[in-house]
C-alpha cells in the first residue's frame, strides 16, 4: 500500500464536489430560485435534527461491531461522487438526460463483464436493484422458451419464485445437499422429467453464503436445452478472489463466463448506495426482446440508449457516477476491490476454525464466502433456539461502544442432521447464529468475537438448562 494512502470521511470530500458543481452551474449564469421553493431556515433545521435523532434508532450498521446482517454504508468516494452527480441529476433512462453519466455506465459495465470473463459483445445495463435485475434476466428465459418452467436450489433468494409469479411463469425448488449448494442429482432428475427453460444458479447464496455447482450445472443444463441463469446479486465480486477461494468454489466462479446471463448488486459488495444492481447477457441477441418506441424520450442521439435495453425506465446517473468513481479507486482486481473483500472471507474462514474447536459453539457448515453460521451445543431443538436468541440479546445489551450485534437464521431439525449435527426434534424451527462479516474490519476482531460469543453461549446455556431443572422439580 502507497504510503499516501489514509481514510477520508465524506466532511472531507464533499466541499469539493460541492463547490464544484457550484463552479460548473455558475457557467450558465445566474438564475432566481422561485419563491415557492424558498423554506424556513429554523423550521429545515429543526427537521434535520429529528432526522438525525430518528436515524438513532437503528442499528449501527456502519460499525465493524455490527456483524449481522448484509448491510455496511457505502464508501466516502461513492458518497462524494453520488453527491456530486445528485445536484444535477441526469436518468441513465437516455442519453439526451444523461450525456456524462450514460459513457460513465458503459465504463463500468465493461470493468464488470470483463470481471466475469462475458467478452467484449455483451449486453447489460445498471438496475436499482437486484430483484428488477433478476426479473429482467428471467423475462428473458420466459421469451426464449415461452411455457417452459424455471429451476432454483431451495435456498435461492425468494424473489426467483416471486418474479416467476409475476412473470406467469412455474418455478420449481431444488433440494440443497449439506454445503448448502444445489443438488446435481435432483437438478438432473427435473431436468429429465419436467419442461425446464431455465437454471438459476446462486453464486453466494444471501442466507448462507453457498455457492451453487456452477460449472457442473451448465454442461447439464445445456444437455437439457436449458438456459442457465446466474444470481450472483450477493457474491458476485468474489469472483475477483478466485485465487483465495477454495478451489471447488473457484471453479464454479470460473463458469460464470459461460452463463447465459448473470446478476451482481454493487450496492452489496461493491460499496454503493442502495439503488444500484446491475444485470449481463453474453450474447446480445436478446436484444431483440426489448423493442419499443418512445415518442417523448429519445431525441438528440441515435445512439442506442439504456431506456431502451431495460424493463425500467427513469434510473439514477448518479448510481452510474458513484460506481465509476469507486471502481476508478477500487479497480476490480485483488489489490482493489478484492483487499476490501478479501477479509471478511478470512475473518469468515478464521471464526469458522476457532467454532470448530469450541467446546460451547459448533460450525453450521464451512462459510464459502464471508458468512457465517453457527450454533451453541445444546440437547434439543428448543434450547438451540433459546439460547441462539440469548446470545442474540446479549450482544446488543451493553452500553453503545461495548455492544456487538449478531443475527440469527431459522432451520429444520433436518437441516441440522444432514450436517452430522445431532438434535432432539422438541419444535419443527430454531434459530441458529449467522453473521455477514462484510466489512474488512472484522478481521481483527475475531478472537475477540468468538470469546464473548461463547461466553454468552455458556451462560445462556447454563441458565436454559437450570430453568428446564427447576420445572422438573
Ligand atoms: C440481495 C439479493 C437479491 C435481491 O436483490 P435486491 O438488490 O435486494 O433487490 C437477489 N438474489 C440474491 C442472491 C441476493 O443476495
């Protein structure tokens, strides 16, 4: 790391962007705000005060203390330039309202398709989201093979089985294996038995981090006549880790350049405000699925705009802006955007080790990515979730800078035995520990961590089980 090198908060950031589109509108003169638009100075204020106190409620995600769910604030450069473009605030829906921010989206959307090897003849745009990125991706299966249904493993994301609703379109669920990834053998056995148009294959699945057999879906797919889509909405930039990854996990990141279209939200792992997804196709063919005209929009260029390659139509130039900005500092490579990344799959795979030597805590299964799942020792399907939601508490009941916030994840007794996991069948759900450790923070707290963790673990347990004795009595 160049020694130049520290962090800037956004307070250091933002009078130069500010100052700067200032400077940049002062070139068109000067103009009268209209009255209606004037506000009371102390009312504003006072406003924004409650703001701030209203934000006091929530958890605070930003801090490497929180470690639960899949949530960090954006980068101060993705804020600066979000900030900066937000002033004048172009729609990338074309390119007459968009004329700086559209090229800035190209840009990135190469740095992206390059990152998973789709070649230079691609076809994709940002989205503000990645559930309209998977609808898009899904409308697509539905008008290459009309009537055919669409496979997902069991632990995909629920937006595959609601757009399949929206779309009129039958998704049908694919058991997992123990690792948490998509059955070969019962892919196969659907394939061979039911009209399949299309695969998704989760490549970070969000509850568990698991990473689908990629590489081996698509042969078999293929063999089907299938498309083989891939959500990739949550860990599509590990792609950039390959080299740190487990090999098997690696290779089915390898695949994605064979896919037929793939989804990644850089409003995840790529340091974004929310509002920004993004979805790809190899093969622009599928152009020919997108077709309208519009008499209002379209005016000063011939140039093809996103409007008209994208189920949606207005869409933020500053989401464009703030990621051009971010990958300009960050490239997609293991010393940019992968030395953010790359810690929290080692405080994952760290944790992982020191839970697999505990005697209070047990792992779930080995994290694929940078999620975690683990859960106390305990006798019987009640106690696993008492004491998962005591540990929970606990964490979060010190004063502020003391706390530390956790999550939890619900599964079947089932789920615990395929893993070796032993468990008496007292309730049909538990929750166990689940921790997103996203930020590279983490990683120096880890042993930290898992000893307040597993003392937390103990005396829940402790106080479960003199409670179960005291109603023996
Ligand atoms: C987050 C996520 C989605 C949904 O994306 P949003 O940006 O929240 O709409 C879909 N699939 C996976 C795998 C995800 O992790």
């Amino acid at each position: 790391m160049s020694s130049r090198k520290r962090a800037m908060s956004l307070a250091e950031l933002a009078p130069q962007v500010i100052t700067g589109i200032d400077d940049l509108k002062a070139t068109y003169g000067d103009w009268q705000s209209h009255e209606a638009t004037h506000v009371d100075p102390q009312q504003v204020e006072s406003v924004l005060g409650e703001l701030i106190e209203r934000l006091d409620a929530d958890f605070p995600y930003f801090h490497p203390q929180y470690a639960g769910q899949m949530l960090k604030p954006p980068h101060p450069v993705a804020m600066a330039a979000y900030l900066a473009t937000m002033q004048i605030n172009p729609n990338n829906h074309s390119i007459d309202a968009s004329r700086a921010t559209t090229q800035m989206e190209h840009e990135v959307l190469d740095q992206l398709a390059a990152m998973f090897g789709l070649g230079e003849d691609y076809m994709g745009h940002l989205t503000w989201s990645g559930t309209t990125a998977n609808l898009e991706a899904l409308w697509i299966c539905r008008e290459i093979r009309p009537g055919a249904a669409i496979a997902h493993s069991a632990d995909s994301h629920y937006t595959h089985s609601r757009m399949g609703e929206v779309l009129g379109i039958e998704t049908v669920s694919i058991p997992t294996e123990a690792d948490g990834r998509m059955s070969l053998d019962a892919l196969e056995e659907v394939l061979r038995t039911r009209e399949i148009g299309a695969v998704v294959a989760t490549l970070g699945t969000t509850g568990l981090g698991a990473v689908d057999p990629l590489a081996d879906i698509i042969p078999l797919a293929r063999q089907y006549g299938a498309r083989v889509h891939v959500d990739a909405a949550y860990g599509g930039f590990f792609t950039i880790l390959q080299g740190e990854l487990a090999p098997e996990t690696a290779r089915h990141y390898a695949a994605i350049a064979q896919s037929d279209s793939v989804v990644v939200d850089p409003h995840k792992h790529g340091l974004q405000p929310y509002g920004c997804g993004a979805v790809l196709f190899p093969d622009q063919s599928i152009l020919r699925f997108y077709h309208h005209e519009s008499p209002y929009t379209y005016f000063a260029s011939t140039e093809r705009h996103f409007g008209e390659i994208q189920l949606e139509c207005s869409r933020g130039g500053a989401s464009a802006a703030a990621l051009w900005a971010t990958l300009k500092v960050f490239p997609l490579t293991m010393s940019g955007l992968g030395a953010i990344i790359a810690p929290g799959y080692r405080a994952a795979q760290a944790w992982h080790g020191l839970i697999s030597e505990s005697d209070i805590l047990q792992p779930y299964q080995r994290p694929e990515t940078d999620i975690i799942t683990y859960l106390p020792r305990v006798q019987t399907m009640r106690q696993l979730d008492e004491v998962s939601h005591a540990i929970f508490e606990m964490a979060a009941a010190p004063a502020r800078p003391q706390q530390t916030h956790l999550a939890t994840y619900v599964v079947k007794p089932e789920q615990l035995r395929m893993r070796g996991i032993a468990i008496e069948d007292d309730a049909p759900t538990a929750r166990i520990m689940r921790s997103v450790l996203m930020k590279p923070e983490h990683e120096p707290l880890i042993p930290e961590m898992h000893h307040h963790v597993s003392m937390w673990s103990r005396r829940a347990y402790e106080r479960v089980l003199a409670g179960e004795a005291a109603l023996g009595a």
